[in-house]
C-alpha cells in the first residue's frame, strides 16, 4: 500500500490540473522514450539506457510504470506549497497518445485516478507531519510504503480539509484582456519587447500613467522580481503592475518593497490586493 505524490507539470502546474481531472488520469512526461507497457524489465533498461535517460528520470519512469499499484493514494502537487487533487490510482499504466493531456502537455505516460471532488488546491501545511514535508520533495514521483492504519489516518486528515479557491490561470487573464479588457487599464501593446524579456502588456491607467502590466497565475518572490526587472529596463517613468490569480504569503509586502501594484482576478473582475 502506497503514497504517491506526482509533481503535475513543470512549467504549467496550475492549467493541467482541469486536465486530469477532465480526464481521470494522473500523468508524466518524456514522450520520445514511448510506449513501455509490452516492454520486459531488461527492455526498459536497455530503452532508457539506448535514450541517454538519467538515472533519477529512468527511476521515474521505472516506479511510475512497475511501482505504482491499484488502490494508492496519490496527491498532484501543484508546486509553491499547494496540492492540486487528492485521489486513487484505479488503472494500469498505458501510453496515451491522443488525448489533450498528451498533446497539449506532453504527458503521455498516465495512469488512471479516480480524484476526490474535494479538497482541491489546499495549502500543504494542512497535512499532518511527515507528510506535509514529503509532498514537497524534488522530482516528479515519490512514492511511499504506508500501514493500512497510517493511510486511514492520513485520509481522515485530507477528508476534513477546506479546499482553497480555484486560482485564475495566466492563460484565462490573458485571454479576458485581450477579449473583454479591464476597465482600470487601456492596452496600448501586447507583448513589449525589452532588452532582457517581453512584459505581457504596455497600458495606460484611468489617471493616464504608463503601465507595465505582468500577468502569473500565482504572485510570488519571482514572479515580483521580474515585473521590478522589467520596470528597470523600462526607459520611461510607468508604474509597476502585476494582475494574479493567487498569492504568496509575503507577496504583498514583496511587491510594496518593490513598488509594484497587485490586482487579483476573480472572473471577470479585479481587485487591488
């Protein structure tokens, strides 16, 4: 009996979660190595090997195929402190070539997962210890043996956590400006070229300033430091915006070091943090 906790994807934690949910599955990447299904244990090897595989990805692939079992518990860490879903491995291993997680998201390798309705993007603090330290552990698969009285212990846990609300990607905030707009901003350009990146939006404000506008699914230390960097290569007096739809515990107090004005997207609306 085991715990497994899956980190969901590395550049696009929040948006793919939908996604596995959409389609019951967890998942993982490295698409090029292909199906593994048919392949005997010294096939595999040999494959990874063939493929110039590390051996903590070759791991992964190895565990996720062979280890994982029917019955396990497993979380999707979103990343940042926060768990996407809670659910439990209900089917085998197969390679999926045609779904959007696989398309979109290069994730292939899946696994079917029946996900709990709740509790959904939780902090991990919420879980007792050791647990709330395990589901932060780098890589992509950890897996955990566990006693039957330690998992019921620990599914009792889960079951009386609140969910957090589901933050607002990048992506739909992107989309709603581009479609609709906000009120408190007039886009003068998509996409500015600086010297070191590309500032999401260059806008104007209801009192007529010049606005450099960021847009993160989740506010943290580095995504504030990039807005500020932006703002330094910026050859004009503008204000600093970042537009999220979470937060860091200490981004406010980040971003008023830094001078820069947060707005959170709930729907179609934003509020000053």
């Amino acid at each position: 009996m085991n715990v497994v906790i899956v980190g969901s994807h590395y550049y696009q934690p929040e948006e793919i979660q939908e996604y596995l949910r959409k389609y019951r599955v967890v998942s993982i990447g490295w698409k090029s190595v292909g199906d593994l299904s048919k392949l005997t244990k010294d096939e595999l090897k040999n494959r990874l090997q063939k493929l110039d595989i590390g051996s903590r990805d070759a791991r992964t692939l190895r565990h996720f195929r062979d280890k994982i079992e029917k019955g396990d518990l497993v979380f999707s860490y979103v990343g940042k402190n926060i768990i996407g879903m809670v659910g439990i491995v209900s089917g085998p291993y197969k390679f999926v070539k045609d779904n959007e997680i696989s398309r979109k998201f290069g994730h292939p390798h899946q696994r079917k997962v029946d996900w709990w309705s709740k509790p959904i993007l939780f902090e991990r603090d919420h879980l007792p210890s050791p647990w709330n330290k395990r589901v932060s552990i780098i890589g992509t698969l950890n897996i955990f043996s566990v006693s039957q009285s330690e998992r019921k212990r620990l599914e009792k846990v889960i079951k009386s956590i609140p969910s957090g609300q589901p933050a607002v990607s990048e992506s739909e905030i992107k989309s709603i400006f581009d479609k609709y707009g906000f009120p408190e901003f007039v886009v003068k350009k998509r996409e500015h070229q600086l010297r070191n990146g590309i500032v999401d939006y260059l806008a104007k404000d209801q009192r007529g300033r010049t606005c450099l506008i960021e847009v993160k699914t989740r506010c943290d230390g580095k995504a504030l430091e990039q807005a500020f960097g932006y703002g330094q290569e910026y050859w004009k007096k503008c204000r600093l915006v970042l537009i999220a739809g979470s937060f860091s515990k200490n981004s406010k107090i980040i971003a008023r070091k830094l001078g820069i004005d947060l707005y959170k997207c709930v729907r179609f609306k934003l509020t000053k943090v």
